[in-house]
C-alpha cells in the first residue's frame, strides 16, 4: 500500500536480528561519482556544472552510438 505500481521495493541482507523499513519518497540516486575526473572541485568534492545537460533513460547504453 505504501509503494506505487511504478515504486522499487529493495531487501537488503543484515548482519543484526533486527527488522528495519526506510520509505524514500521521490527519487534516490546513490551516492558516488563513476570516475574521479566528473569532480570540478577537489576541496568540496563536488561536482559542479553550468547548465548541464541529464539524460534520463530506462535503458541500458552500451555505446555511444546508440544516443547520437
């Protein structure tokens, strides 16, 4: 009742005995850069851009080729 048709339901395993329930509403993106050259600020370790550009897909991108 608490998800939508649409909303992810994620079990992750435990090492306590204890159960817990996290409901995140909107959306969640895990934390991280997949390269250390997205950084633009080495001090903060941020990444800030001017404008950029998202690209949102429910596929997967195996080339470049396939988005241009």
């Amino acid at each position: 009742e608490r998800v939508a048709n649409d909303g992810v339901i994620t079990l992750e395993e435990s090492k306590g005995f204890t159960t817990e329930l996290d409901v995140v509403e909107g959306m969640q993106f895990d934390r991280g850069y997949a390269s250390p050259y997205m950084i633009t600020d080495s001090d903060k370790m941020e990444a800030v851009l001017d404008n950029p550009y998202i690209l949102i897909t429910d596929k997967k991108i195996s080339n470049i080729q396939e988005i241009l």
